[in-house]
C-alpha cells in the first residue's frame, strides 16, 4: 500500500494521488491528442476521411480487429449506431498497426509543437520514468482496453514514453470509471448527462449528446428523472448528486493502485515534473 506519510499533505490518500496525478496532470498530456490537428492530419495520410473513423480506429487498434460490439461495450458511452458506423469498416482503411503507429506519432507531434522548449527538459525524461512504472504496475484484472495498450512495447523516446504512460493511466482509469457507472446503474448517455449537469451545463448543449435526437434525449432525462437523479427544472437532486459523487469516489479509489509502487518522493517529484507542462499545455487554450 502506498506510503504516503511523508507526501504532499494534499496528497494524503491513495485516492487524492489517484485523482491528482491521474486525473488532473497525466491525462491533459493525453488529451491534447483530441483537440489537435497533427493527430487527425496522420489518419487522414492513410486514407481516414473525417474525425471518427479515424478515432475509432487509432483507439480500438490495440484491441484487434474486434466487432464493433466489443468496441462499444469497452468505450461505453456513444451512442447507438457511432461505433457501428465506423468498426468494422475502418480497416478496410489500414491495418490496426498502421492505425496506432499513424496516431502515436500524430500525439507526441502534437505534445511537442504545444510543449516547446519544455518537450526535451530533464523533467519530461524523470516524468516519463516514474509514470511508466506506475502505467505497467496498475491492475489488468477487469480493464480490457488497458490490458490491450498495455501488451505495446514501452517507447524509448522520453516524451513519447510519457505520452504512452498517460494514455495508459487514462485508459485505466476509463476503465475504472465504466465499473463505477455500471454499478450505479448509468448507463453512457446517462453519464453524459450526469456530467452535464456536473459542470453546469444544460444536456441540450453538452457536445457528446449532439448525436441524439431531441426526443432521444429528453427520454434519457426523463429516465432520470423517474429515477428521482434529476429535478423537473432539469438540474440535480441530492440523491443525483450524491450519485455522481459515489460514481467519481469509487472511480478515483480504482484509480489509486496504480501508484501504490511510487515512494512519497517519487510522487512529490513526478507532481512537480508534470505541473509546469500541463500549465504549458492550459496557456496553450487545450
């Protein structure tokens, strides 16, 4: 279990560690792959023509060619008909290799024009060593997509060693949140609505519900609503609020095990690798 009594008084838990470095410092290196154009320009070069096939591809790629069934119950919160429209059809494109090959370098390029001088620093090359341990000691048991990414070789690139350790924390901590979800009983667009709310938003203008219908999506509202989560002015109830904050509790405490193998030290030192380039990465707009 991991030691935490000499660290950070902020980071007092395993799950203030999980939540801080894991949620808050490694997946904004991961996530500027969504909003960045090097990614989708290197699908694009073999053939992917808009946005999602090429992410469907390039995400599933170290699962295999698995039926669009599989990728949808693993990535859980699109909605009916999204996966299907892409997978199988994809690798009629490129192969799952070429898929992940094409993206990976897309993402570190990407990291790299957003890091600048940062991108080649000591701390990228410290950082990259203590996240990839934490990224190859988590948990397999019940965290497919992980377990996939995870059967890759490590890169030897520092920066490209850091990015793969991020997306292999995120997706393990995706994995995570989907059991968390799944135990309350909320399923994908439920979810989507739930965080919505979350930040304040109301569904109608919260981006991954564009897909739905307007009936769809009052539907999955009202669902919520008979479920007593939602109010009728469209906002939470205390029990939709307390649900929302067992879901992200559980999701952080399944998150944690990951950096059991870090000392306090290494953790302290990994926190302060790892802020100034996601400082970078917001002033950035990302």
């Amino acid at each position: 279990m991991l030691d935490t009594r000499t660290a950070s008084p902020a980071l007092a838990t395993p799950a203030a560690v999980g939540r801080r470095l894991g949620n808050e410092l490694l997946e904004p290196l991961h996530l500027v792959a969504y909003m960045s154009d090097e990614p989708n320009e290197a699908l694009q070069a073999l053939g992917y023509e808009g946005y999602w096939p090429g992410y469907f591809a390039a995400r599933s790629a170290p699962l295999g060619r698995v039926p669009a069934e599989v990728v949808d119950a693993l990535f859980y919160n699109f909605a009916p008909g999204e996966v299907a429209a892409c997978i199988p059809a994809c690798w009629d494109v490129a192969t799952p290799e070429a898929a992940l090959e094409a993206h990976r370098q897309g993402c570190v390029a990407a990291l790299r024009r957003v890091l600048g001088d940062l991108a080649d620093t000591p701390a990228v090359a410290r950082a990259a060593d203590l996240a990839i341990r934490a990224a190859m000691d988590a948990p397999m048991e019940g965290r497919i997509l992980y377990a996939a990414l995870r059967s890759l070789p490590v890169p030897d690139e520092p920066l490209t060693r850091l990015w793969h350790a991020a997306t292999l924390l995120r997706e393990h901590r995706g994995n995570g949140h989907v059991v968390a979800l799944v135990s309350e009983g909320i399923d994908g667009q439920e979810a989507h609505v739930l965080q919505a709310l979350d930040w304040g938003m109301a569904p109608a203008d919260y981006g991954r519900l564009d897909p739905l219908t307007p009936a769809q999506l009052d539907a999955v509202v009202d669902g919520l609503r008979k479920r007593g989560l939602v109010d009728a002015e469209g906002k939470f109830t205390p029990a939709g609020r307390e649900t929302r904050n067992r879901i992200e509790a559980l999701t952080d405490a399944l998150a944690a095990p990951a950096y059991d193998c870090l000392q306090p030290h290494e953790i302290d030192q990994l926190t302060a690798d790892l802020e100034p380039l996601v400082e970078r990465i917001a002033t950035a707009g990302y």
